[in-house]
C-alpha cells in the first residue's frame, strides 16, 4: 500500500516538474511590425453560398457549391466600386468555369492551396489593388446533375449530402473564420 502512495506521488511531481518546464520553455510567437501593421488593417468578411454551373460539351454537368470568406484590407474595401460579394461571384465563375482549376472526373490534381492563391490573385487583379489578404474556403462541393434531379423528383429518398473536393494533399475545404468559434460559445 505504502509502495502505491509513493508511486502516486513520483508521477504527480514528474508530472508538475514537466508542466511547468514546458510552461518556461514556451514563448509567444514573435510577430513582425509588418504582420501587426498588416493583423491592425485586418478585417474577415464571411462570403455567401453560390452555385457554380459545372458545362462540358455545351451542356450543364453538375453544380459547384462554394462558400468563400476573406480577410480583407479594412480601409481600402470601403473604396471599392463594387461590392466585394459581386465580385467574388464574377471571380469564381472565371476561375471554376474559364481557368477550370478542378477537374470533377479527377480531383486527384486537385490543390487547395493553389486554388486560394489563384483566388486571391484574381480579385486583387479586378480591385487593381492588394485588397484582400487571405481566402478561406469553408466548403468547396459538388453535385452531379443526376443528383440534382434525384433530389428534385424523390422527396421521400434519403437525401444525398454533396461530395466535399478533397485536394491532391488530401486536404478538404473546412476553414474557419478567426472568432467564430468564440462567437458560437
């Protein structure tokens, strides 16, 4: 019994003795003037769902599903002409049906990362400036149109939940804005 007491013991103190070090050992990350100029100027603008006609062979194949968030330059939005939603519409519709980054038959070549990027690229061309800083994909998915017209013509099926786009990394859209999560608690 006496042995048990002691070993509860050492593995509280080894315990506490490695907490703490760790606690000393860890420092805040160090952030340039640059990046808090640039987090001061920084504003997350969450996008809406839009609808992207997938066309092949002049004719409509299926539907991307795509809600895109930002962050975006706080004092140089206020200046634009128009409206950032519109825009990103425009630009999606250019980059998922003009530029056709994701091939539906094959998303194995798929890369979300160079998906934001041309994103990023494409609106801040349009704006004629660096307005926005970083693109959030928080869902990326798409619908055949057999399951289109299966979810119109059965309303008593299961429904079918649209396939999310899963890059070559093996990475799926799932962003989240910074504070949201602090909002929903």
């Amino acid at each position: 019994m006496l042995k048990l007491v002691f070993v509860g013991v050492w593995v509280c103190a080894v315990t506490l003795g490695s907490v703490y070090y760790s606690m000393q050992q860890a420092s805040a990350p160090v952030v340039s003037d640059a990046d808090a100029e640039r987090k001061a100027l920084q504003e997350y603008v969450p996008g809406e769902l839009i609808t992207v006609p997938v066309i092949t062979d002049g004719a409509v194949q299926g539907y991307f599903l795509t809600k895109l968030s930002f962050a975006v330059d706080k004092n140089k939005i206020k200046t634009l002409h128009v409206p950032l939603k519109e825009s990103v519409t425009s630009a999606l519709y250019d980059i998922l049906v003009g530029q056709r980054l994701i091939n539906v038959a094959d998303t194995s070549n798929f890369d979300l990362a160079n998906f934001k990027t041309k994103v990023k690229e494409g609106l801040n061309k349009d704006f004629e400036d660096e307005i926005i800083f970083e693109v959030l994909v928080e869902q990326l998915e798409y619908l055949s149109k057999a399951d289109v017209a299966r979810l119109a013509n059965a309303p008593n099926e299961p429904k079918q939940r649209p396939v999310a786009i899963i890059d070559k990394n093996g990475n799926t859209a799932q962003d989240e804005l910074p504070g949201k999560e602090a909002a929903a608690h």
